[in-house]
C-alpha cells in the first residue's frame, strides 16, 4: 500500500509551497530535456510538446508552462489508461506509449508517454511526456489527410503500448511502431527524449521521497488539490449567477463548404459552473472532430484564465465544472472519426464560443477575436539523400485588441503555445528555402483599439515532389471584433507556381508541388475593440437568466 497521511492538517504551510514548487519545476524540467534532446525541429525549436505530473489515480498535479490543449487533456489520459492498464501491471522502469484519441487523448499525432512512478513497492505518481511527432504514418507525409472520412486513414493508432522496461527499450515493440511512421529515426530519437523525460521526472520525485518522507508528499498532493478546488470554488462564486449563450462557427470541414457551429450554454449557480454542449452540430464528415477531453481542455483553459489566473492548475481546480457533450456530434464523435484537424482548430472555437458566452459578466476581461487557429501548412517529402523529412509549422497571427490597448502582431493566443521555425534551421533541415518574413500590414482589425496585425511568409519548393498540406481556420468567418470593433482580415493561403499562376488554397487540403513553386502564407489580423472614436469605456451588458 502507498503511505498515506491526512491531507489537511500533516504538511505545513512552508512546506506545501516547497513541494508544490519542486513539482511545478519538474513539470517545466521535463518541457526542456525534450526540447534540448529532441531530434525534430517540431520540438527542439518549435516546443510542440507538453509535460505532467499526476497522483496516483491520474489526476493532475504540477505541469509545464507550455500548451493549453495539451494540459487540460492529460488531466484525464492517465484516468483512462488506468482503465485500460491496471496497476497491478505496472513495474518500476516501465515506460508505456499511446495516442488513441478515445483513451484521454486528442488526435494520433499527440503521443503520448507514461512513466509510473513507485515508492514502498506501490505506484505513487505518474510522469507524463507528449510531444506531437512529425509523422504517425497515414496517407500523406505529416499524417494530415483533409480529405479522411474515418480514424484509421489518418495514422497509427497506439493503444497503451510498453516501449520501456527496467532493461531498456523493449525492441520488438519500437520497431513495430517505427515501422509505421516516416522518418524513423528522427522518431526513434523522439521517443528517447519523451523516455528522458519521464526518466528525470521520476529521479526528482525520488529525490522529494527522500527528503521529506513519500507521506508528506503525497499529502501535500491532496493538500493542492483540496486548496484549488476552495479558490476556484470562492472565484465562480463572484460571478453573477445565470445563464450566459456563446457560438462561434468553423469555416467548413474540408469534405463540404458549408460552416459549422460550436455553441454553448453556461450555467453559473453559486459556486459551480456547468458548461452544456448539447446544441453543438452533429460530427462532421472531415477531419474536424474532436474529442469530449479536449471539450473539457478548453473549458478549463477559459474558466481559469477569467476567474481563476493564479489558482493551481489541476485535478481540483477543475472540481467545480462539469462539462456536457452531446454523443454523436462534433465534439463527442465516437472513436471511428477523424480528428486530426479538430485538436487545434475545433479547440479554439469550444474556447471562443466559451469567451462569447461569458462577455455579460465582464468584457473587459476579454479579448477580440484573434489567431485562434494553428495556421498550419506542412510540407513532407525527400531530401537529396533520401530521407524522409517534415516540416510542420503552425502561423501566429494578429492578437485581439482589449479595452485598453491595440492587439499585438503574430502572436499565439489561447489554447496553443508554440514557437516558429526560425529560418535558418528551416533552410538547413529542409529542401525549402524562406523567401519573406514581414508583418501583413493593416490586416488588424478598426476600432477604439485595434487589432494585431499578422504574418506575411513566403516559402520556396526546392524539390522536384513536395507534399503540402493546409489545416487552418479563419479563412471565412474572420476574427471577430468586440464591443463595436471590426474583424481582422481572414487567413490565406497562395501558392504561386513557378510558371507564375496564382491558386489561393483551401484551409484544410493535400496538394503535390515542386521544384520552384512558393507558397505564401498570410496569417490573420486581430479584431478591433469598441466602435473606431467611441469613449474609452465598455458598453453595459444585460445578463441573461
């Protein structure tokens, strides 16, 4: 049996902020030994990776500074791995793998790593590293299919999977995996940094064991738990109480054009908070599902950065809220869906329609709309030697003004949270050179305060093949503007052939270029705050009950 202590009164206070820091630390430490031991540029200079620490029952305790989307769904994936792997069959120096969307999860490229972490004999905690590989296998290089109509085209899906033991990688599984997957050894040298990760995770939790009793530690956990849920509990109980109606609505789903709305009702009742997702469209034919967990991701993601900006993030944090999803629908699909573009793209419409619900209660708490889309345009194909290369990068744009300052320009906003390429490791890692990198002046939005302005880019093809994929949103329904503010200009793709003709691309699509063609990326402005030359003030709002 674990140790045990009350998790009230044994830890003193001097001591919780101790432990909980050392946590916190780890977390962020586990983010940098992928980052500096990495072989992909998507995470040794893009950061496209999240790090955790969970109790022993999978909720979590301490994670990195690094991607919302990310955060808020391993606070269930060790939950629903223990569904799966019970721990009775876990053993000290295992290191288990997975990315089935169903399984606490939100789309096949996000692996995920699992470390248990044992003290007297009995499993205590859980590391978690994910990182987003560059390839999961599929139809197309980058393992994003715009035209999937169902979850096996978009890659391999690895249930929970033992890729380490206490004697090391357990060969035959690794290799059945990186048969799978283009670029194996650039995944191989992935896999080895997630496996560091944890590895260095599970020394410093020893460490904390060691020097203050794996008692104390554990109840400090529930300590942090019970403390986060009190200060989320007291922070809902100062919003008026009601019901508050948010949309907002994905440009198409790449197997139709039609736009596709994510709609919300919250209900605020003392000191608890229900998110209700019923009304949301029935699942889409394309690549634009998701899943309730990343539902669940956004939610806590909004609710703690209005309410709650200073409060733990983790398992009690997030007590108070219950989040809805409707079965059969965008966000609860069932696990034959693809969902590969739904991660980054239908995250941030769950987050804006949230923010929009949530405006009577306090719009200058609030942002216009912004670059709430990963912009992504990825390109797979091979180098002069023949190996396998992808590059994936995703596009800041311009931030939404506030009441009290314009918008910043190519930035990341709310539920992502990943650097650029810069060029020069573009231009050294792939057969692509960059031809322009500028602000898109003007796209931001007009209004008393405006909107950031987003990314002119140019990419030049200097292969004969290159596969190239779009996967972004803003390209119909815009930013929007609040309070009276105007729209950002939308996003856009061009591809400028070498034989000079220009074809504007669609936000989610597959198409082969070659040796010559550029690819211009125009990323979106931010939406302007207040009508242009109103009074610096925010209009008044009747709550709706």
């Amino acid at each position: 049996m674990p140790p045990s202590a009350d998790p009230v009164t044994s830890v003193d206070p001097v001591t919780l902020e101790v432990i909980r820091n050392a946590l916190s630390a780890t977390a962020e430490e586990m983010s940098l030994v992928v980052m500096r031991s990495a072989r992909s540029p998507l995470l040794r200079e893009a950061g496209d990776l999240s790090s955790a620490l969970t109790d022993a029952d999978g909720h979590l305790v301490a994670q990195g500074r690094d991607i919302p989307m990310h955060m808020g769904v391993m606070s269930f994936t060790v939950r629903e791995f223990l569904k799966r792997v019970p721990k009775s069959r876990l053993a000290p120096g295992d290191v288990w793998f997975l990315n089935l969307p169903e399984i606490g999860g939100n789309h096949l490229p996000d692996v995920k790593a699992i470390r248990p972490v044992f003290a007297d004999g009995a499993v205590v905690a859980f590391a978690v590293s994910l990182a987003h590989w560059a390839d999961v296998g599929g139809a197309v290089p980058g393992s994003y299919v715009a035209g999937a109509t169902d979850a096996w085209q978009e890659g391999l899906r690895i249930p929970p999977f033992r890729l380490f033991t206490a004697r090391g990688p357990h060969r035959e599984n690794l290799d059945m995996v990186l048969a799978n997957v283009r670029g194996a050894e650039e995944r191989e040298g992935d896999v080895l940094a997630q496996m560091a990760a944890t590895r260095g995770a599970e020394e410093h939790l020893h460490h904390l064991f060691a020097e203050h009793g794996a008692g104390t530690v554990l109840a400090a956990i529930a300590a942090i738990h019970d403390r986060a849920e009190a200060r989320m509990r007291e922070a809902l109980a100062a919003v008026p109480d009601g019901t508050y109606v948010g949309e907002d609505w994905l440009d198409d789903d790449a197997a139709g054009d039609e736009p596709i709305p994510v709609r919300v009702r919250v209900t605020i009742d003392g000191d608890r908070a229900t998110f209700d997702f019923s009304e949301t469209a029935d699942a889409a034919r394309g690549p634009v599902n998701t899943t309730p967990f990343i539902a669940a991701a956004s939610v806590f993601y909004v609710v703690k950065t209005l309410f709650g900006p200073d409060v733990q993030p983790g398992g009690g944090c997030y007590r108070p809220l219950e989040i809805i999803t409707r079965p059969g629908s965008l966000l609860d699909p069932g696990p034959d869906r693809p969902v590969v573009g739904g991660n980054h793209e239908t995250s941030q419409r769950v987050a804006d329609a949230v923010f929009r619900a949530l405006e009577p209660t306090g719009p200058e708490r609030l942002s216009a709309g912004g670059p709430t889309t990963s912009g992504l345009v990825l390109f797979g194909g091979r180098r002069a030697d023949g190996v396998w290369t992808t590059f994936y990068e995703t596009h800041g744009g311009g931030e939404g003004a506030r009441h009290d300052r314009d918008g910043a320009p190519v930035v990341r906003v709310h539920m992502s949270n990943v650097m650029n390429t810069p060029a020069e490791v573009v231009e050294a890692e792939y057969p692509i050179r960059v031809e322009c990198q500028r602000l898109r002046r003007g796209s931001g939005g007009a209004g008393r305060r405006r909107g950031g302005d987003g990314l002119h880019r140019e990419y030049r093809v200097l292969c004969d093949d290159m596969s190239v994929t779009s996967m972004f949103e803003r390209r119909v329904v815009p930013p929007y503007g609040l309070q009276g503010g105007e729209p950002g200009a939308p996003f856009r793709v061009t591809v400028v052939g070498a034989d000079g003709r220009r074809r504007e691309l669609p936000g989610k699509a597959n198409v082969r270029l070659g040796q010559g063609d550029v690819v211009v990326v125009e990323s979106c402005g931010g939406g302007g705050y207040g009508a242009p030359g109103t009074a610096d003030s925010a209009h008044s709002h009747e709550i709706r009950r």
